[in-house]
C-alpha cells in the first residue's frame, strides 16, 4: 500500500531531531521494520543539518520534508528555501555528508530550487535490516 506524508519545521539546532521522529513514526505506522531505518535515518540526519547548516547559514528558515513509501521502497524529499549550493571559500570541500548519503540510498537527486534553496531526494529500500 502506498502512503505519502510532508511537514515543515523551523531550521535550527533540533531540525534533524525533529525530522527523524517524523518519518519514523510515519513510516512505523506504514509497517516498515523498525530494524531497516537506521541507514535512512542516518542519511536523514545528514541531509537535514546540511539544509540547516549551509542552507540557511544562520538565517532564520524552514525545512520541508517529503515522504513516499511503497511496498520496499522509500523515497525522501529535504528542501529548504535557503542560499542553495554555491562554493564556500570557508569550506574545504564536499565533506563528509553528501558522500555517505550516496552510499546509502540507492539514488540521491540534488537540485537548485527556482528561487533558491535546495531539494534533495533519497531512494532507498526496505526490505532489509540494516547491520
């Protein structure tokens, strides 16, 4: 059965606290095994302090997230309304986030919002436990 969720949330400091309780319940009230999560809630976590930390860069904004499972099949949206991605001349490159972010999804879109900010979009599967 597929089942579809969003919400938003300011983007501070508890964002990916807060972002992690929300798809986990959605996604526990879907019947996904609570044994597979802890891949998604990693990438998760990432991709939301990303959003708040480079996104917003202190400025006062919101995180949007999307939420679409079926089956085994999970797929996160994070968008912010923020700066999107530009280089940092303070920053001494890709880091660490985004490359463990694309060894755990099976996919993962990054796109420059119309307007600004940035959408990020994760695949991943549910059929097994992650270890």
């Amino acid at each position: 059965m597929a089942a579809s969720f969003e919400t938003s949330f300011p983007a501070g400091p508890s964002a990916p606290a807060v972002a992690r309780r929300a798809i986990r319940e959605f996604l526990h009230s879907h019947g996904a095994d609570p044994r597979a999560l802890g891949d998604v809630m990693l990438a998760l976590s990432e991709v939301v302090t990303n959003a708040v930390v480079h996104g917003y860069r202190g400025e006062a904004g919101e995180v949007r997230v999307a939420a679409d499972h079926s089956d085994d099949r999970l797929v996160l949206s994070v968008a912010d309304r923020g700066l999107g991605m530009a280089p940092r001349h303070d920053s001494p490159g890709l880091g660490l986030g985004l490359p463990l972010v694309g060894r755990i999804a099976k996919r993962v879109d990054i796109t420059a919002e119309v307007g600004g900010g940035t959408l990020v979009s994760m695949c991943f599967s549910l059929d097994q436990p992650t270890l």
